[in-house]
C-alpha cells in the first residue's frame, strides 16, 4: 500500500510498479516460497514465526540482483484492518566489511600458525648444534682427554659451556612457547620429590649467581607430601624465577627460596 522513496532506491522498482504488487516481488523465489508459507502459517494459527522479530535475508533488485538486507516485520490493526509494516535496510557494505574482517582473521591465524612451526622447526634445528658444543666445552673444561695448561683457554672454554647452556634455556623455552601457540605441549605428570627438585634448581643457579656475589638459599620442610607435576616443566618455573630474582638482586643479596603447604593442600 505504501512504497516510500528510500524502499524505491532500494529495489529499483517505483511506487506505481511496486503499490498493489505482491511482496514476492522482492525476493528470490527460494526466499519467496518461505514468505508464503509463514504468512499462511501465521493467518491459520495465530502463532508468529518472522512478526515481530528482526532478520537477516536475502533481497531482489528490478535487475534480478540479490543482496542482503536487515528486515523487520511488524503488524498494526488500524480501523479493524490488518496490516503489515516492513522496514529494509540495505546492509551489502556491512557484510562486505564482515568477510574482510573474517578473511584477515582467517590469515592473521594462518600467519601464527606459520610461525609456530617456524619456531618450532628452528628451535630443533638450532638445539642439534648446540648440544655439541656443549658437550664437547664440557669435555674439554674437565680434561678428559688431557689438561689445558693455558688458564686463558680455559677460561674461554667456561664462558663457551656457560653461553651454550643459557642459549640452550632461551631455546628451550621457545620451543614450549611454539607447542603452546599449536597446542600440542603435552604434560607428562609424574610422583615428584620436591627437595630434589629444588637442590638441583639451586644447584644450576648457583654458579651464575656466585659471579655475581649473590647467595641462594632455601628452606623445605622435611614433611611435605610427594607432588604430582611435570618435573620437568617444573624446574624450568623455579629456574626462571630463581634466575630473574639472582639476575635483578644487588650484589652480595640473597635470594631465599621457600617452600610451605598452604591451608588449601597446595
């Protein structure tokens, strides 16, 4: 009944092609088929089904065009007639923004993905050389097969065994940031003696921290229950943390490491 200019720029139509036609006029035939039916539904039982309710559908330009438009239907009883409102908005430029933002999320994941398996890849890479030069730093510091007289050599023998380990940390560490990112970090939970765990954590940081004047310490209670954890994954938290609080202390400090069972069990 009433075809208002913004619905003609819309639907290409004009009000004298639109006025007295039926609504089908303005969908796709699948769209209008699903139009006929639920008004049929609607008129036998009273139960609305699209009235009321705003939606996403597909519209039908003059031109035999479809796009997507935002519609909603609602009805008035007006001087004991039944009628229907129905407000379009054209949202083919929304939608246009939508599958961009989904395409570049789509290629900002592929590109983490990349990544990670580029770290991952690399981290092994780089771990085979590495631990060739720290055994054979190791070998050589500990004279296996004969001394070296130059206190200089050795030295430097000392510094490579000791770079080696941090580099060996740093990858380490980047290859579980590289199984978390692709998910695959597997924990291999097992019965763990906390004390051991600690005295070889301490064990490790001690001689960096010596260089730098600090001391490490630790109180353990000889009660604790055995913890169930990845020993492995565990060490590297204490290291970390032992590692920054020796590397961020003052010379001659102390780091106390401590460890208690709270009221909870942990």
């Amino acid at each position: 009944q009433t075809f208002n200019p913004a619905a003609q720029k819309i639907f290409g139509y004009s009000a004298d092609e639109a006025l007295g036609q039926s609504l089908n006029m303005l969908m796709p035939q699948a769209e209008a088929k699903q139009h006929d039916g639920y008004l049929n539904h609607y008129h036998q039982t009273g139960q609305a089904k699209i009235i009321g309710y705003g939606r996403e559908v597909t519209g039908r330009r003059k031109n035999g065009e479809t796009f997507p438009i935002d519609l909603a239907i609602s009805e008035v009883d007006f001087e004991g007639k039944r009628l229907f409102t129905g407000v379009v908005r054209d949202i083919t430029e929304r939608k246009k923004v939508e599958r961009a933002l989904i395409e570049a999320k789509d290629q900002a994941e592929r590109a983490n993905r990349v990544k990670s398996e580029f770290m991952a890849n690399m981290s092994h890479e780089l771990r085979t050389p590495l631990n060739a030069i720290i055994g054979f730093s190791e070998v050589m510091s500990t004279g296996v097969f004969g001394s070296i007289d130059n206190p200089k050599y050795a030295s430097y023998i000392e510094d490579i065994h000791k770079s080696g380990q941090m580099l060996l940390d740093i990858i380490n560490d980047i290859l579980d940031l590289s199984k978390i990112e692709a998910g695959k970090l597997e924990l291999n939970e097992e019965s763990v003696d906390v004390h051991q765990a600690i005295d070889s954590c301490i064990a490790l940081v001690s001689g960096r921290a010596a260089d730098s004047g600090v001391s490490v310490t630790s109180h353990v209670p000889a009660d604790l229950p055995t913890l169930i954890a990845d020993e492995t994954k565990l060490k590297q938290i204490i290291l970390n943390v032992l590692s920054n609080a020796v590397k961020f202390s003052e010379e001659k400090g102390t780091v106390r490491l401590e460890v208690w069972l709270a009221p909870s069990g942990w």
